[in-house]
C-alpha cells in the first residue's frame, strides 16, 4: 500500500534558457555573499552542469563528494539562495547587512562570521534535506526510519506521508561544508567547525509533526503524522538571537577547544556561537575586515535604534532627497470577494548616508 506524500515530486528537465537564466541570478546572488573563506558557496552558480575539478578552492574531500554527487550541489546552491536572502533579512537594519565586498578569502573571525557559518550551514541543510523529500536526489528520499505507530500528547498515530531526512542533511552539510576547516588546527577552524555544528542543529531544533485526521466529518479517530522542517525563517531568527549573545572564546593551548574569554562567563558556550576577534565598526569601507562601510545606505530619521541616521550613519550626517512614491490607497471590500484600491502619488523624504569626508592633507584612505 502506497504511503500519502505531504510533498509534490518535481522531475521536469530544466529548458538550457531556463538554466542560464538560473546561472546568472546565483553568480548574481553570490556577489553579494559575506566575505567569508568558503568556496564552495561558488558551486551554486554551475548548478546541475557542474564540474567539480574546475571549481576553485575545494579541497580534495570536497571535491570527492562533488563528483560522487553531482545532483547535490544543485540543493547547495539553492541553500545559498536560500540563506543569503536570510542573512540579509535578519541584518537589514544594521550597519553591518550581510553585504560584503568580495568572498574569497578573509581574516575575520568576528560574531558576523560567527553568524554566516552557522546560517550558510543551516541552508545546506534545509535546501538538501528538502530536495530529498521532493524526490529530486538519487542518494536520499523520505525517512525510512518513520514507520509503525508512535504517540505524542494527543495520543496514537501512524507514520506515513514523507517525513523530512533530517538526518541525512545533517551527515551531508558535516561532511561537505566541514571538510576544509578539518585540513586546520587554529583557533578560527575551530571556532568555524563549531558554528557550522550550531547551524545545522539549529535546523533540527524546529522539526515539527503535522499530521491529517481520519474519520467521520474529519474526526481525529486515526491520525496519520509526518516530521516536516518549519520554515527557514525560524531558524534565522534563532540564529539572529544566537548573534546576538555570542560568546567571545580563546582557543585552549591543547587546541581541541575553547576557553571563554570573560572568566565571569558562567555555563556552557557548546549551543552558542562563538567568536575569536572583536567586530569592526563597520562605518567605512574595509576589504579585510568584510567591510563595505554604511556611505550611501538608507536611514531612518525619527529611529534611535541600529536603523536611525545617527547610528548607520557613524556621526557623518546624511543627504536627504524628495522623492515620488505609488502607494495603494482608499482600499474597499468588493462583495464577493475582492479589494479594489486606488494609486496614490506621495512625496516623502529619504535619508541616505554621507562618505566619509577626507579632510586636507590627511593621509587616510579606505583599505583595500
């Protein structure tokens, strides 16, 4: 008897147009990542027609998994699609937004970095353990292991529809994502090996059961319940919270683990993300500190928080331009059942950050 998929299977070829269309947005996306030394978040942009020996910077480890499964970094780079675009949500009021200059190489090991190993972790885990369930990968499908009868707090149900292959995400993204920082034994692959184990988790953290009622006028005589992954943003939020009370650790002289920092530091940093080196400011643009500076970006006046014109802005001021805004206006309920709105023109105000000025004579220039 065949089991009822809460998931549609997807088996359409992608039209060679449709491909380029999908190689141009990921280089796009990918432009924009965090500066972080990572390079397989470059294979996003081969897709399906990947060749693993002409990306750059994998490690031999890496490369391996590559060529055994070429199908899997497709979901690779879908993940970084999918958590760039997070990264970017969860900062976009801040100085600091997830945007950076260039993504080779780095020497930050900042709680911004500290952030973007455990989301860009995180998003090799969702997008991989979503496509098994989609039937898109040859290597993994539905988990196997939900099967028989089980019990929560609403009593007995059956196993069926597909349950979420957490776990065979989880193995994938450790194996893939982790085996360049195995090759190093200093503080920042430890501290980036760490990140990347609290991102995964943090994936895993919100596995929920959902689960459809059999019986008369739908009655919950019998229950048939799968595990499904809640949405991505759940985790980002998580993560966000995880940011924000990141633990500043120095590496043990042994070089197995880590020593908070602040010897008042009281408990376990294993479920929180860890950082070895102090954040820039990021007012100005600095290429090795992953800094594109705030010149230029928007601000909000009336705000006192990380948004408003003083704090973006780092004291320099900012420009302020009328402009012409469409808006939806004068809304009203249509029986049955629509809303019909007009377009409405308005001017208002944007407030956008002042560069840095030069003063005569000074020798600053930004970093490059």
């Amino acid at each position: 008897m065949m089991q009822q998929q809460h998931h549609h299977h997807q088996h359409q070829s992608k039209h060679p147009t449709t491909s380029r269309v999908h190689f141009t947005c990921t280089l796009l996306l990918l432009m924009f990542t965090p500066r972080v030394d990572s390079s397989w978040w470059y294979i996003g942009a081969l897709g399906a027609r990947v060749i693993c020996d002409n990306i750059p910077g994998l490690v031999n480890k890496q490369r391996q998994l590559c060529q055994r499964h070429p199908d899997l970094m497709q979901s690779i780079g879908d993940g970084a699609k999918e958590w760039i675009k997070e990264c970017q949500h969860q900062f976009r009021q801040h100085r600091w937004n997830c945007s950076t200059l260039e993504r080779d190489h780095t020497v930050f090991g900042s709680q911004e970095a500290a952030f973007v190993y455990a989301i860009s972790s995180a998003g090799v885990v969702y997008a991989i353990t979503k496509a098994c369930s989609q039937g898109e990968l040859r290597a993994c499908g539905c988990d196997g292991g939900k099967r028989g009868r089980a019990g929560d707090g609403q009593g007995d149900f059956d196993w069926g529809g597909c349950s979420d292959d957490i776990h065979y995400g989880i193995k994938f993204a450790k194996d893939f994502v982790d085996a360049r920082e195995k090759m190093v034994k200093d503080a920042r692959a430890l501290m980036n090996l760490h990140n990347n184990r609290c991102g995964r988790m943090a994936v895993k953290r919100f596995m929920k059961l959902e689960c459809k009622c059999h019986g008369v006028s739908g009655s919950c005589a019998v229950r048939t319940c799968w595990l499904a992954m809640s949405d991505f943003r759940r985790t980002g939020d998580y993560l966000r919270k995880k940011y924000n009370t990141a633990v500043e650790v120095t590496m043990n002289q042994d070089g197995t683990g880590f020593t908070a920092a602040d010897r008042h530091f009281k408990g376990s940093a294993k479920n929180e993300l860890v950082y070895v080196e102090h954040s820039p400011d990021y007012c100005l643009t600095d290429r090795t500190a992953g800094s594109l500076g705030t010149a230029g970006r928007v601000c909000d006046k009336a705000s006192r928080g990380p948004d408003g014109c003083e704090v973006m802005c780092c004291g320099r001021g900012y420009d302020t331009t009328r402009v012409q805004r469409v808006t939806q206006c004068g809304c009203k309920f249509k029986w049955c059942c629509a809303v019909e709105c007009q377009e409405c023109q308005e001017t208002v105000d944007v407030h956008t950050c002042k560069p840095h000025t030069r003063h005569t004579g000074e020798a600053w220039m930004d970093t490059t």
